[in-house]
C-alpha cells in the first residue's frame, strides 16, 4: 500500500505528459571504453538523469560495469540532440543502435533515466518485471527480448 503511494507519487513528479504524439525512441547498446567502476558509472547516469529531465527525455540506462544499454525517448530534437552528444562520448565505444523509430507514446514515461546496474549478484525479480512490463509496447521483439535479457543479467 505504502508502495503503491510512493509509486503514484513518483508517477506524478516524474511522469511526463505529452503534448504531441511526434515522439522518438533509440535503443542502443555500447561497451564501456575501459572497466568503469560503479562511482564512475552511477555519475554518468546521474548526469543522464539531470539533463533528461531538463529536456523530458525518459528511458533507462543498464550496465553490467563493461556494456551499457539505454533506451531515450522524447521529442525527435531532445532525443537525436542528446543521442549525438552519446555517441561522441569516449567513456564508450562499439555503438550499436538496435531500434531508432517514431512512436506515438512513451514506454519509460515514468523514468526519467533509470539507472540499473545488473550482473554480479544485483538481478532483481521485480525490477525485471518492471522492464518487462514498461517494453511491452516495443513491437521489435528482439530488442524487447535484449533489454529484459540485459535486465535479468546475474540471475
Ligand atoms: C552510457 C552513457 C549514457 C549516457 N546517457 C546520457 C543521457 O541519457 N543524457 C545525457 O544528457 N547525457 C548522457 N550521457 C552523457 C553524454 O555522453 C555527455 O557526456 C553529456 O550529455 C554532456 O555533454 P556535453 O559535455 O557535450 O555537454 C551518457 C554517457 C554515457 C557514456
């Protein structure tokens, strides 16, 4: 019940409400140009969640300490605008974009950039469930299938 109140409440701090249905989603995959230790990449996501949130792009950001995969949706500018800024990072390499489409709705509304480290001990059964349920509206069952894979990693 508590939780339930906390989730709503989040819900409505976080969640975005969209004006318009021209929305854009990337899905990529990277690998983490040297091992990255959990500060480094808990401050590449807390940097993530800063600016997403200032340009309302929601998604999730998942990390194993070597791979990385992130889903950000938003409007075509914010998202492409920040996707370019991603790809130029040198704290990763090998970037592979597994889905860059036009959507009409948001599957990680209510995130604002969630950040998971996965792997090693971390897999936790709610939270796959969680990114099962929030990627039921990703039509490309393979990239469904990578992020709730990826989510479920250490199992
Ligand atoms: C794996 C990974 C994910 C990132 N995700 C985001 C993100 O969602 N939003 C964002 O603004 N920056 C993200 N960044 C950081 C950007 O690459 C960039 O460093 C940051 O936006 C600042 O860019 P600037 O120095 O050109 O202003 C990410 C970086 C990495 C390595």
């Amino acid at each position: 019940m508590e939780n339930a109140k906390s989730e709503e409440a989040r819900r409505h701090v976080d969640g975005y409400v969209d004006m318009t249905l021209n929305l854009r989603r990337i899905v990529y995959l990277s690998t983490a140009a040297k091992s990255l230790s959990d500060d480094v990449v808990s401050s590449i996501a807390m940097q993530a969640g800063t600016r997403n949130r200032i340009t309302a792009i929601s998604g999730i950001l998942l990390s194993d300490g070597r791979r990385f995969i992130q889903v950000l949706e938003g409007s075509p500018f914010h998202v492409e605008a920040t996707m370019k800024r991603i790809v130029h990072d040198p704290r990763h390499v090998d970037i592979k974009v597994a889905e860059n489409v036009a959507t009409d709705r948001r599957c990680f509304g209510t995130w604002s950039m969630q950040f998971r480290r996965v792997g090693d001990g971390y897999y936790s059964k709610d939270f796959v469930r969680e990114v099962a349920e929030a990627a039921r509206d990703i039509q490309d069952v393979s990239v469904k299938a990578l992020l709730v894979g990826f989510a479920a990693l250490g199992r």
